[in-house]
C-alpha cells in the first residue's frame, strides 16, 4: 500500500468531512429555531435537496475523474462545497438555505472520487483497509465537525458555516498543491474513458447479481443512517432540550467510536472473516441501536443515549467500508471510478429517501412543548415511530447481507484459501 498519496487524501477527506459533520448537529437547529422558524419537514426537505443533487451528480463526477484524473475533480468539487456553505451562512430566505445545499449537493459527490484514488494505490487484499481511510476520516469529521459546530454556535447559529466555507476553501487549496495524480494518460480508467459508452459499461457492472445485492443492502444502510441523522437533532431538541452545542458533543463521542473501528480495526477485522461477515454483524447492531433511541430521554438520562450512539458507530463502522470494499472488489481497475460513483449514487438516494421519511413521521400536527419549554411539531408517538422504522429498515438489511453471505460462501472460502 502506498502510504503517502493515501495520508494526504486521508487528510483531504477528512477536511471535507468537517465541513459535513458541522452541518448534521447545527442545520436543524439553524432552520427550526433561528429567523426562518421552518417545521421539522423543511428540514427533511433540505437534507434531501443535497442528497437529490448527489444522486443525479455523483455519478457524472466518478466518470469525470476517470477520464480527466481525480485531481482536477477533487479540486473543483471542494470549491464548490465552499460556494455552498457561505451561502448557507449568509443567507436570509429559505430559498437562499436550498440554494446553498443544491450547490453543495451538485459539486459535493467526490467521496466516490476519493475512493477511486484509493483503490487507485491499494491492491485487492488491502483494498477494505484502504477504504477504512474514508470511514476515518469520516468518523473524525464526526469528532471534530460537530463539536466544532457547537462551538461556534454560541456565537451565532450562521457563524458554523461561514468556518465550514472557509475551510473546504483552505482544503482546495492544500489539495491543488500537494496531492499527486493517479489516474494519469497511460490508467486503464483513461482508456476506457476514452473509449466512450460509459453509461453502457455502468449497465454492465449494475447487471451482475452480485454487485446488484451490494448495493441494495448500502442502500438499505444508508437509508435508515440518513433517517437518524436527519431526525437525531430534533429528537434530543425534544426529549432531552439539548442545544445544537450539547448535539454536537454526542455526535462527537460517536465519532471517536467509529474512527477507532474504522481506522484501526477493520483491516484486521477484514483479514480475519471476510467482508460479509461483518455487513452482517454490523447490520444487527445497528438495528438494535436505532431500536433502543427513541426510549431514552430524561428518565434514563443521557448516558443511556451515549451508550446506543457507541454501539450505532460499532455496526456502522463494521458493514460500511466492508460493502465500499465488495463493490470495488467488483469492478475492474478501469471502472473503479464509475462503479464508485454508482455506489455513491445509490447512497445520495438513500439520503434523499431518509430525511423525506423523517419529515413524514416525526412531523405531528399537533405542537407539543419539548424539554426546551418550546412547542414543536412532534410527539413522543413520532419519534419513536421515526426510529423505529429506520430499525425495520436496518433490519431488513441484515436479511439481505445473510442471504447474500450464504450464497456466496463457497467463493469467499475459496478467496481466503488463496490469499
């Protein structure tokens, strides 16, 4: 594995991710209880813009870096992200907020980029390591972006994303002059590129039945990750009274759960059982997790919330860079960044069908006052029916990765043989 080119998009990433983890604690708070006053759906909707915008985009960035190099895509996808977020923080309408996040979402689908980079400079048995990178940094950004988001809260709920433009625009910069190009002239992924059909190559990959089962279970994983994140603010707005700064610290504490996971232990953890194993296991634990949350609240106080959050960050940290790792496993060298961007396709639509969701159902037209001495649009009925349905849907993912373990056990035997 080559070490250098994968520290600095490590670091690359986790700027980015940042800037993503302040928005999750900060944007409900930021919309629901500043001068806009928007219901918890306006909320869903703008979490499921970005996430629309992803869907129809991410793709076309995956394919992009393919033919131009990863480089250049990274590069202007960072200035995008910038665009977004100092619309964000300077705006004064709602239609400036949904602005802020379409450009976000347009130019914002390069973790597909970041993973083809990898599996650029990994080989196979150290491709779920490689990808481990991504969820790191991710978790990181969990550690430092929500934290740094409460923060900063205290001096004005704009003043996170104002920081987070900024910094996305630091990390453009910091990108364009040190990461090296992987996917020069003479990469396969060039010359498929070149040779047109990208589309039809895409059809090809989305036809085989395996990697068809991969991204139906991510899709799934996504879907009810998307469901909590959307719905966790309002939620300890409501039960606990929490503040977009004590949001902020659980979504930290949860963060340095998953980095240490993802980080640290999957590439063991890969070596040891496989990838399905651990979708599986990963699946189950998320489930009982999102299960458990919508019992907690000021009887059980927040150490109970602290503790489903660890065990969330366990099973998310266990299946996510497993099924990245299964899909890229699928491809070939030259359709890394298309499959990716596939991949990543099906998670913006799976953040796009989360928040529209949560809008649904923790919506209650009746106003109930919350721990905060506020009334808002919820009830202790929609709450749970919110995360209850984002467990069924989990659920309904370790299904598929049981099944899909148990009808390629033979080929994973034969793979652990060989390696």
């Amino acid at each position: 594995m080559k070490r250098s080119p994968l520290l600095v998009i490590f670091v690359t990433v986790f700027i980015d991710l940042v800037g993503f983890g302040i928005v999750i604690p900060v944007l409900p708070f930021y919309v629901e209880g500043t001068q806009f006053d928007a219901s918890p759906r306006v909320v869903g909707l703008l979490f499921a813009s970005y996430s629309i915008m992803q869907l129809i985009f991410t793709p076309i960035l995956g394919r992009l870096s393919d033919r131009y190099g990863r480089r250049p895509v990274l590069f202007f996808s960072l200035l995008g992200t910038s665009l977004g977020f100092f619309i964000l923080g300077f705006a004064h309408t709602l239609w400036m907020l949904f602005l802020g996040r379409i450009i976000d979402g347009i130019t914002g689908g390069n973790i597909s980029t970041a993973q083809a980079y990898i599996a650029d400079v990994t080989t196979e048995e150290n491709r779920a390591r490689g990808m481990g990178l991504i969820g790191a940094a991710f978790g990181l950004g969990f550690i430092f972006g929500p934290a740094i988001g409460g923060i900063l809260s205290r001096w004005g709920a704009h003043v996170p994303f104002l920081f987070a433009g900024a910094l996305a625009l630091a990390n453009a910069v910091l990108l364009y002059f040190v990461l090296p190009e992987t996917a020069g002239p003479g990469h396969a992924a060039r010359g498929r590129a070149a040779a047109g059909g990208r589309w039809s190559q895409l059809a090809r990959a989305l036809g085989q039945t395996r990697l068809a089962f991969i991204l139906a279970i991510y899709f799934l994983f996504v879907t009810a990750f998307s469901i909590m994140t959307s719905s966790f603010g309002l939620f300890t707005l409501y039960r606990f009274g929490f503040d977009a700064h004590d949001t902020g610290w659980v979504f930290a504490f949860v963060g340095v759960v998953g980095a240490l996971i993802q980080g640290g232990l999957i590439g063991r953890l890969v070596k040891a059982f496989g990838e399905p194993p651990l979708v599986i296991a990963g699946a189950l634990l998320f489930a009982l997790s999102l299960a458990l949350i919508p019992l907690t609240g000021p009887g059980t106080g927040w150490p109970a919330l602290l503790a489903l959050g660890a065990l969330f960050a366990l099973g998310n940290g266990l299946a996510t860079p497993s099924l990245t790792s299964l899909a890229s496993k699928s491809a070939g060298a030259g359709e890394q960044g298309g499959v990716l961007g596939v991949t990543q396709s099906v998670a913006s639509l799976a953040r796009a069908v989360g928040p529209l969701v949560s809008a649904a159902l923790i919506y209650s037209a009746v106003a109930y006052v919350g721990r905060d001495g506020r009334p808002h649009h919820m009830s202790d009925r929609s709450v749970e029916l919110t995360f209850w349905a984002a467990a069924a849907v989990m659920f309904i993912a370790f299904l598929l990765a049981a099944y899909f373990a148990r009808a390629h056990a033979s080929e994973y035997r034969d793979a652990a043989a060989t390696a």
